[in-house]
C-alpha cells in the first residue's frame, strides 16, 4: 500500500496558504509602512528686511525627517522690488504693501496642502535698528503695517521683529557651517563675515581665548553634540551704505559747499542734499552748523587717500580688553577659514577680486588703479548692466572692505587668503535667515541625533528572514507524523 504523505493533511494545507498569505501581508506593510517619504517636502519661509532691500526666502526639507538628520535647502528667493521696510517711515502702509508680490511668488512656490503648516518670520536688520532708535513710533508703525499684510496670507506667521545685532552675526554664523556640514561632523569650522547697508558682522569660534572677557561679544550653542563659543559682534553706522555717510559727513566738515573726494572717480559730479545725508543716527551728530542746503561732490579717484578717510572713521586707540578691533570692541585673535558674504560678495565679484590667493597689495594696486579710473571710462564699461549709483560707489566700497579687514579686523597679508567671499554654498545663500529658521524651528537638535540602528532595506530582509523562519517552526511543530523517522527532527 501505498503510503499517504503525512504532509497533504487539509490541516497543514490551510496553515501553509494562510501563512504565506501572512508572511507576504507582514512584508508588504513593512516596505509600505518605512517606505521613505520620496518627493515629500516641508517648507519655511523668511523675510530678510535688510537695510537696503527686502528678500524672501523658502526654505525646503524632506518631510520625515525635519527633526534632526533632514538637510535643508534654499528652494526658491524673490527680491522685493523697492528699498527696505525702513524706507517707508513716513508711509508704513507701503512697506506692507510692497511685499505682495514676493507673497505671492511663495503661494505658487510653496504647494497648496502645505500653506497652512509653513512657517512664516520676518526679521529686520541695521536698518530698523537705526530708525527704532531715531523715530520709535514710526518704527512701531512700519511693523503693524507689515504684520498685517503678512497675515493676510495663508502661511502660519510667526511673527516679525528686529534681531539684535548678537542674532545676526551667530545665525549667519550657523548658516554657513550648517551648510558646510561643519556641524554635524564636529569639524573645525568657519568663521562669518556679513557686511550690510547699515551694519557689519564677524563672527568666529577662537579655541585658546577666554570668550568672557566680553560677555556681550560672545554666544555658546550645543549642537549635534559639540559646544561651541562663538565670538560675534555687529558694528552699527558701518554697513556700506552707512559708512559712506560717515565719510562725506567727515569731509563736509572741512569745506561745506565742495568736497573733492577720493573714494570716487576723477571727473564724477554730483550735487548732494545736506537734509538727506544727515537724516541718520550714524552721522546726526557731526552735522555743520550754518550749512546750506546743497553741496557739490566731486570725484578725486585717489585709493591712497580714500583709505586714509576711511581709517579716520575706526578708533584704533582706546581698548579696555586684551584685544581690540576698533572702537574699543573687543576681539579675540582671528583664527581658521572665514566667508564673507553679501555686500562683501557683491563688490569684491564686482571689482574681481575675489580671489584671495593674490597678494594683498597687488589687490590694493588693482583697486587703486580701478579708483583712477576717469568716470566717463567707467560709465562707458559699465553702464549698461549696473545702476549708475551703484557704479559711482564701488570704489569706495572696495577700499572700505579692506580698510575694515586688515586695520578693523586685523587680517594681515598672510591671513587674507583665509577669507573667501562667498554668495552660495551648495545652491543656498549665506546670509542669517537659514540659521534663523533652524534656530526657530528647533531644526538643529543639542545632541547628535541617533542613527537609525538599520538601514531599511535591511529592516525589510531581517522581518522577512524572521517570518519565513517563525512559520517553518510553525509547520513543523504541527506536522501529523514524521515520515520513517522515530526520532525527533533536528532544526538546524
Ligand atoms: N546686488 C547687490 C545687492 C545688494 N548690495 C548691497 O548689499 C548691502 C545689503 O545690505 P542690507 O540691505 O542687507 O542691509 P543690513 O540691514 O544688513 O545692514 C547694501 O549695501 C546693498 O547696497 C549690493 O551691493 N549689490
Ligand atoms: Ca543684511
């Protein structure tokens, strides 16, 4: 006779079919369940209300991991037609009307389903620094008024305030290494130099200094695990924009109706308002007695001299620290690498010279040769792709650069080529608002984030290989009888 496969039993058949029906549904959820988020983005936005000009920018990051390994990027930016929020002092419904159509942009950028959850911060620099300290209502009023147009539209608005200039260096600071991955590695990282219409920041980590000397100057993080003492300080009155100022407000108190200015080209004239160049907290005070309504401003193109304006403007004597950069500010030795965004990029890529493996000097004879240059040779270059009041000041911001790195700063000629101006890193911009978001939405965690202790791929093959192995047990505990074999059956 014929003997009957004990494992064709109807009872093991039905087990083995619902088994497998299990083992495929277990697998199944677990790829669905894990499976990455692909294509999946959260975003945030930032108003970055600059002294000068106003720019939105939207951030972007994958969606499932936005709280510690997730990397995020600049997605998109928009420049608000118009000069910065400040400007409207006298008019503030205007500074909230003039940012609808960058609002507008970040409604067709940033898709519908997310509206709701994006955050939404303004932060305003010098610019609103210098008019709350000049006119505090009308500061006030210029914030109501854009307050009330961003919440108007559908993103979840967190709010928009002035950051102090301790905020700007430090998140500038972060935005840079974070995009650099300095952070998450704990590598030895680099220092910010922001320079703005109407001020100037330096931040950087000094190991072998002992930060408190300056309690003001100096802002401890713990990130991803590393702490760091960060050295930061903001020179209000000594963006570009301002330090211009100082420089003409410094002339016209030798002769008030003409100035023969090195900072410009041979053959460059123009007439200046007395009112408009002293309509700010950073010269208000030099202003001449008895001065008449106008003064004629003319170009002298002499680099050598310039700098010798530009210096008087830094107070290199009085230090009650260790150390100084000017003004009396305290600051540790400069140490490692540095970029230097914003208007250090604009003007040194303007000038090209941005490469710092020259040697200073020959930078300094090429800008002095570029400040000889007459106007009208100038204009005929230029002028058909730079505004002609841009044009105009490009000497005198390249000689206020250096002038600040090497006697503000103390950058010598062998630690010049640590500077690198920068505009992007890895497609995002430097500047103080990524470091802003991160900051805010807690995006940077204290500690270094666990790694997850398998890939998924591997997940999805252990559950596997356990299931298969747990349903074998299975059929094999409730086989009917072992064919010819008294013993018990040995799982290897
Ligand atoms: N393409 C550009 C854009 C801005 N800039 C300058 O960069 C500076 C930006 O300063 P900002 O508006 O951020 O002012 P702060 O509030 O940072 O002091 C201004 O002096 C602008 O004139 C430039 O030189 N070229
Ligand atoms: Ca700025």
């Amino acid at each position: 006779m014929k003997e009957k496969n004990p494992w064709y039993t109807p009872l093991t058949i039905i087990i083995t079919v619902i088994g497998v029906i299990a083992i495929v549904a277990l697998v199944t959820v677990a790829v669905l369940q894990n499976r990455p988020l692909l294509q999946k983005y959260k975003y945030g936005i930032v108003l970055d209300a600059g002294s000068s000009h106003t720019a939105l920018y939207i951030y972007q990051w994958p969606a499932e991991k936005d709280n510690n390994t997730g990397r995020v990027e600049q997605k998109h930016s928009c420049k608000v037609t118009g000069k910065g929020i400040s400007s409207y002092a006298a008019q503030p419904e205007k500074a909230g009307m003039s940012l609808t159509e960058c609002m507008q942009e970040a409604e067709m950028v940033v898709p519908a389903k997310r509206h709701s959850e994006t955050p939404l911060y303004l932060g305003a620099t010098a610019g609103m620094r210098l008019l709350n300290i000049e006119n505090r209502s009308a500061s006030d009023q210029v914030f109501q008024a854009v307050e009330k147009a961003l919440q108007s539209f559908p993103f979840s608005y967190q709010g928009a305030r002035i950051l102090s200039g301790q905020e700007e260096g430090a998140f500038g600071w972060v935005t840079v290494n974070y995009l650099d991955d300095r952070l998450k590695q704990g590598l030895e990282t680099t220092g910010a130099l922001d320079l703005g219409g109407a001020s100037t920041q330096i931040s950087f980590v000094s190991h072998d200094y002992d930060i408190s000397e300056s309690p003001s100057n100096s802002m401890t993080f713990r990130l991803y695990g590393n702490d760091y003492n960060l050295y930061t300080h903001s020179f209000l009155c000594y963006g570009k924009d301002q330090v211009l100022r100082m420089a003409l407000a410094k002339q016209t108190q030798l002769g008030p109706s003409t100035i023969l200015d090195p900072c410009f080209h041979p053959g460059y004239t123009t007439t200046r308002n007395y009112s408009s160049l002293y309509d700010s907290p950073c010269v208000s005070g030099r202003r001449p007695r008895e001065a008449p309504t106008n003064f004629s401003h003319k170009g002298e193109g002499n680099f050598t001299k310039c700098q010798e304006v530009v210096k008087s403007l830094f107070n290199t004597t009085a230090c009650k620290y260790s150390k100084c950069s000017f003004n009396g500010v305290f600051q540790p030795p400069l140490q490692g690498p540095f970029g230097a965004f914003s208007a250090y990029y604009y003007v040194m890529n303007f000038l090209n010279l941005t490469d710092t493996s020259i040697h200073l000097e020959t930078v300094k004879n090429n800008l002095a040769s570029y400040c000889a240059t007459p106007w009208n040779q100038i204009k005929q270059m230029h002028l058909s792709n730079v505004k002609e009041k841009y044009l105009a000041e490009y000497c005198f911001s390249g000689t206020y650069i250096l002038t600040l790195l090497t006697e503000g700063y103390n950058f010598t000629k062998e630690t010049y080529s640590n500077i690198k101006f920068i505009k992007k890193i890895k497609g995002s911009d430097a500047g103080w608002t990524l470091g802003y978001m991160l900051n805010l939405t807690n995006m940077i965690p204290a500690e270094a984030p666990d790694s997850p202790p398998l890939p998924h791929a591997g997940y999805v093959s252990i559950v596997t290989v356990i299931a298969v192995l747990l349903f074998i047990l299975l059929i094999l505990s409730l086989r009917p009888v072992w064919p010819r074999c008294s013993k018990q059956p040995q799982i290897v």
